[in-house]
DNA sequence: ATTCTGACAGCAA
DNA sequence: TTTGCTGCCAGAA
C-alpha cells in the first residue's frame, strides 16, 4: 500500500486524464510531477496497473520516440497495440505513426500539480 | 538494513 | 551520431 500523495498515485491520476485516443510519454509525465528525471518510475508505476478493472489506460503511454516501450507488459501478444488501434491510433512496427499530432502534453493541458492537489483536499 | 532492478530520458564523451 | 552512465522512487530479495 501506498502512500495517498505518493509518486506513483500521482501518476496514476495524471494517466487517467489522457484523452481517448491521445498519447504521452513518461517523461512529460515525470517532468509534469516535478520530478523530470523520473520517468522510469513512471513505467514502473503503470506496471503495478496491470489488469486493473476499469482499464486504466496504460497504453497511452509510449517513451518519447513513440514506441511501445511498454508493450509485452499487457500480457500476450500485441494487447497494447491493439488498444491503441481500437482508438484510432495507427501503430506501425511497435511505433505510434502519427506521434506529434495525437501527443498529449499534461503540462499544457493540465492545471499545475500544486492546484490540483488542493482541489482534492 | 543494504542492494538490485525496472514500461525512461538527459547529458557527457 | 551512438554509447554509456546517472538520477529518480518504490518494492522485492
């Protein structure tokens, strides 16, 4: 169990804001939180998401070249691939074809992470 | 308690 | 341009 405000919820929160068939990448998630070099931790946060119910849409997260660094972790073959497609993102070769246009970036979509923790307390 | 290892990314060589 | 090292946080051994 973890910590209310720890890293990883905030990751979580940040994940499930990402609009139905847009993308991001772990750093812009890190960098959001405040810590930029973290995006590793990132990943390791969504891989305790696994076979979550309601999906928890890990899949909208590629690494910043828009590959699906991510993709054995949803189990058998090409799962996470699959769930991109199934939103209209096209992915060619483990790769995101249209990266720039369906990237997400939270730190212009989203208010800053000092604002939004005050909105939930 | 200490060490290792990640779904990454930035920077030094 | 490519390779390698390092940071960051949490959890497992």
């Amino acid at each position: 169990m973890e910590k209310e405000n720890s890293f990883f919820q905030r990751v979580y929160k940040v994940v499930e804001k990402i609009p139905y068939g847009r993308i991001t990448n772990y750093g812009a998630i890190a960098r959001y939180l405040g810590s930029a070099r973290s995006a590793r931790m990132v990943g390791w946060a969504l891989n305790q998401t696994k076979f979550q119910v309601p999906v928890f849409p890990a899949h909208r997260v590629v690494n910043r070249q828009g590959l699906l660094s991510g993709k054995k972790h949803f189990g058998g073959h090409d799962t996470m691939a699959q769930l991109l497609l199934s939103e209209g993102v096209q992915v060619v070769e483990n790769k995101i074809v249209d990266f720039a246009d369906r990237y997400w970036d939270p730190i212009k979509e989203l208010p800053p992470i000092s604002v939004w923790l005050d909105n939930e307390k």
